[in-house]
C-alpha cells in the first residue's frame, strides 16, 4: 500500500467551498458525461453517523468501457464500470472506506480516501492523527495556480494565474499567493493506493497516485474559476441544482443493467500499513500497460459552459 497526503489551498472559506465543491462536482460529472460513459449517481441521501454526525451519502457508478485499452475491451463485458462510496460529514468526508467496492476486472486493487478542510494555509500537522498508519508518509502541496496539469485538460479560462471573479474581485494569483492571500483554506486529502499484484504493485501505485493528482488539481482549479456561476447559492439551492443536474447526467449516460459484477471487499484493519506478503517492483516512468491513458478523441459537447438553475436564472434577470 502507498500512502500519501496531499495540501491544496485555495482563496476560499471552508463555508464557501463546502458550496462550491457540490456545484463544481455535479458541473464536472455532466460535462465529462455522454450517451453510456461518465458518471451516474444510484444513490445521493442523508445519512446519520455515530461518530460524525449528519451527513449525506452518495454511490456512483464511473462507467469506463471505451476508455479501456484495447485488449481489455476485447475481453470484457461491453460496459464496465467501478463504484465509488463515499460519506460527507462536511468538513470531513470519506471515499472508499472499510465498505469500499472493487471490480471484479481488478480484484486486488482499491483506493482509501480521507479528507478534511480547514481555514488555514495547510500548516496543520496530524490533522488525521498519525496512529491510524505505520511510519512516515510523504505530503505534498499542490499549488492550484502554478503546479502543472496535463495539456489536454487545460482550459485558459481556468486557469488561476489569469482568472478574476467579478463577485469576490479575488485572482488572478500570483507566486507565493499562498502566503499573502485572505480569506484561504485547504483540503488535507490522505490517499491509500493498494494494489497487490507481485511484479506490479509499485508501479500501479505510483501511477495512481499521479492520476489521482491530476484529478485533484484540475477540481480545485475549477472550483476556484466557477466561483462566480455558484458563489452566493445556499445549500438549498446548490442541492437542488445538484439533483437536476444528476438526473439529467443519468438521462444522458442512458440507465442499463450492469453486465459485470460489483463485490464488496471486507472490512480492513484500523491501520493502513502494507502488507508484507505483496512485493514491489523498481519504480518506472511508463504506466502499466493495461492502465495506460486512452488516445486522445473529440468528445461530443453535452452541455452547456454554465448550468444554472431555473430558480437562479430569475435572480440573475431581477438583478
């Protein structure tokens, strides 16, 4: 298992990105979405814990089927897709936790996500309590502004360096923003990558990470460069944005039973160290070849730039 903890500022509150985020998830998923790929919601409901509190629950179906390589294409099932679980008790979210799912096409392979938010620069230290992981593990800062994403998702109008909001008058951002800009917050993620393969295992974790990196910049900036099209909804409005928006991605990914099957893997230990009986490989640069990046294709436009809701629209008229 590969473990990593990741700091992302951005020049928001944690009150407002608690908005921002549910606005910018749904936008993301829409637009990454099109007739049998993208992301279908199953569930998206309240939910009660114990320990956290309220909370809200969502399970999503990432269908994947064109985007696997060739050969895999040819030997599995015509659509495929992973689930992801994950519980927001905002400001603390879990993705993939001990009820986490793993496809049948990668049984040995799963992903634990924590997360919190706190209205600092990200010099919080054992913000997840150390006890939970056997030894060090390596924390990275990711600069939404300056840290580089790959060139096929690189979108000018995005980018913070160049952005201003009309309606908070914050960015562009400059070097060292970090230091000198208010209000800020940031995401602490903890990311466990585990895949145990002999002969893979490093490898698949260290390019997991790196995607899992790219996913985490390119939705920060977003939030960030959207800031306009969701600052001042409530969470009420921003919900109910959420629902249409979902219901409307469903329609379009088009609702067919599964035609490979989904296991639940079994409750892991408190601690999150590596196992002993899976070892690693030399590190390279090149991906697996089964999990290598799809070429690149023209993706068929299926929303709008701006999703706005009916009721919003009104307010903006009367404005």
């Amino acid at each position: 298992m590969l473990v990593k903890e990741y700091r992302i500022c951005m020049p928001l509150t944690t009150e407002e990105y608690r908005v921002g985020q549910l606005y910018t998830i749904s936008k993301h998923s829409h637009q990454e979405s099109e007739k049998g790929e993208g992301v279908e919601v199953v569930k998206n409901e309240p939910h009660e814990d114990p320990v956290h509190g309220p909370g809200q629950f969502t399970e999503k179906r990432v269908h994947l089927s064109s985007k696997l390589p060739s050969w895999a294409r040819a030997v599995t099932p015509r659509i495929f897709y992973i689930t992801e679980k994950a519980w927001n008790y905002y400001p603390y979210t879990i993705t993939a936790d001990s009820h986490s799912l793993q496809c049948s096409f990668l049984p040995k392979f799963s992903i634990y996500i924590e997360t919190k938010y706190e209205d600092n620069c990200g010099d919080s230290e054992n913000v997840f309590h150390s006890d939970k992981i056997l030894g060090d593990h390596e924390v990275s800062f990711l600069d939404i502004a300056f840290d580089e994403i790959p060139e096929r998702y690189y979108r000018s109008l995005e980018d913070p360096r160049f952005f201003s909001s009309a309606k908070t008058g914050r960015g562009p951002l400059r070097e060292g923003w970090r230091q000198h800009t208010k209000p800020i917050m940031c995401s602490y993620k903890l990311v466990s990558v585990k895949f145990e393969v002999w002969g893979l295992q490093t490898r698949v974790e260290q390019f997991v990470h790196k995607v899992i990196r790219d996913i985490l910049l390119i939705g920060h900036r977003q939030a960030f460069a959207w800031v306009d099209e969701w600052c001042g909804m409530t969470m009420e409005e921003v919900r109910r944005y959420e629902q249409e928006t979902q219901e409307a991605t469903n329609e379009l990914i088009g609702l067919v039973a599964p035609a490979i099957s989904v296991s639940e893997v079994g409750q892991p230990t408190a601690t999150h160290s590596a196992p002993a009986s899976a070892p690693s490989t030399p590190l390279s640069d090149e991906a697996p070849e089964f999990l290598a990046p799809p070429k690149a294709r023209p993706r068929k436009k299926s929303a709008p730039e701006t999703l706005t809701l009916p009721a919003l629209r009104e307010r903006a008229g009367a404005e």
